[in-house]
C-alpha cells in the first residue's frame, strides 16, 4: 500500500475529490461532511478548519475530537484491501473514511453507513 503517498496528501485534497465524486452520482457535500463528522468527531467548524489550513491527513485524524469506537463495524473492500484487515492504524481509519464516502456514492441509506453497535 503506497502509504507515504497517501499520508503526505492533504485532507483539503481528498476532501474535494469525495465531494466531486458524491456530486456526481446526486448526493451532496452535507452527506459527505456527515459521514466524516460521524467517523472523526469533527464538526463543521472544524472540518472548514482542516480544509483551509491544509493540514495532512496524519494531522487531521491526530487532531479528530472522537473518532467513532463504531467504526470497527466498517467492513468490506476499498481500493483492494479490506478495510478491517489492515494493520497500520492511520491507513486504516484513511480507508475507513474512503469507505463511508463511497457508500454515499452509491446510495447506500445513511442509516445504514452509520453503523451503531447492539447495546
């Protein structure tokens, strides 16, 4: 996995390429940004924030307020690896956020991209 690539990039960037790829398929930026506020803890405020200060995605996860403990229940496949498989814990909440937008993409109910656990 070309990590180093990836972990340079900045959110801002990535950012503009899931809403772009959302937009595309008929969803919405507030979709985007309410998958990525349920995985960080982040808020609107903060997200703006991490966009317009450019800030890599190493520094964007270290600084995510909560990142959600449901995020375990990501599973599947995302740019060949399957997202609970991957050891480094960075990379893996990357491709869990991949994930979660690219369930918007394809129209997956919010409901169910939210994953909660039985209590």
């Amino acid at each position: 996995m070309p990590s180093d690539r990836i972990l340079r990039m900045t959110f801002a960037s990535i950012y503009v390429l899931y809403v772009q790829k959302v937009e595309r398929k008929g969803k919405t930026k507030e979709d985007v940004d309410t998958v990525i506020e349920w995985l960080t803890g982040h808020d609107e405020e903060s997200l703006a924030k991490a966009v317009a200060d450019e800030v890599d995605l190493e520094t964007f996860f270290a600084e995510s307020p909560a990142f959600n403990p449901d995020a375990s229940l990501i599973t599947g496949v995302i740019c060949g690896y399957r997202v609970e498989d991957i050891e480094d814990p960075l990379m893996q909440k990357i491709r869990y956020m991949d994930k979660l937008v690219d369930e918007v993409a394809r129209g997956k109910k919010m409901t169910s991209i939210l994953r909660t656990s039985a209590v």
